[in-house]
C-alpha cells in the first residue's frame, strides 16, 4: 500500500514540498538545525507501512529561500555510498515543538517532525491523516 516512506521524498520535489512559514521563535533559530546530521532512521509501524526499510541516514540542512526556512537533503547509506533520496522545504512549528515538514504523493500524506538538543536531533515520521508513525529518528550532529 505505502512505499517506502523515505523514498516519498524524491515525489514530494515533484508534489511541491512543504510550505514554510515565516521566521521561528527566537528559542528555535534555523541556525541550530543547520548542517550534516548522522544515524539512523528505523521503521516503527510495517502495518501501516509494509514496504518501509531501517536505514542508515545522512541528513543535511541548508539556508531555505525564505526567512526561517530550512532545506532538508536526505541521503541513505547503500553499499557504503550516500544515496540522495530527496529534498524538502521545513520550517519551525511552534504548535508542534519541531521543524516540520508535509509533503504528499499520489499514494501517501506524511509529515516528519524533527527535535534538535544541541548536537542530537530525534524525531518521528508519520502518516496523514491518522498520524500513526512509522518511523523513528536519532541522528547526531557531525
């Protein structure tokens, strides 16, 4: 039923991403999730999600075009080499406590919600509209 849920992204450029925001909090800065982040992404509900894969990631983010927005690459690691699975646009959402990104494709809604602590982010992925998730996120900071 659902694709693997990272391979999503790489649709999503095509679907247009998310939408971003104006600038953050001031508690919540791009400047803190900025840069190349390592570790591991793990399937939590095959369920829901029966093609998804644990992976092995690399998570880089960069100024987005927009005041506060944040351009997340997402790479995989297969055979040892960094596999770009896609991009997307995030923004901070105060409601959430995250940087979040929404995306959309012909066969899933998902949303990913990121939480930065200094040099160790985790988070969560997820299926729209119920919300079950289906991955888990620790990476840490390079």
């Amino acid at each position: 039923m659902i694709a693997a849920l990272h391979t999503v992204l790489a649709a999503a450029i095509l679907a247009g991403g998310a939408t971003v925001a104006a600038a953050p909090p001031a508690g919540h800065p791009a400047a803190e999730i900025l840069g190349t982040w390592r570790g591991t992404s793990i399937c939590t509900d095959r369920t829901v999600a029966p093609a998804c894969r644990d992976e092995t990631v690399v998570y880089t983010f960069s100024p987005g075009n927009k005041p506060g927005a944040v351009r997340w690459t997402a790479d995989k690691i297969v055979n040892g080499e960094r596999q770009t699975m896609g991009e997307l646009d995030m923004r901070f959402d105060s409601r959430e406590g995250c940087w979040l990104a929404e995306f959309s494709s012909p066969s899933v809604q998902a949303a990913y919600c990121l939480k930065v602590s200094g040099t160790h982010m985790a988070g969560t992925g997820w299926v729209l509209p119920g919300r079950q998730t289906i991955r888990k996120i620790e990476v840490s900071k390079d």
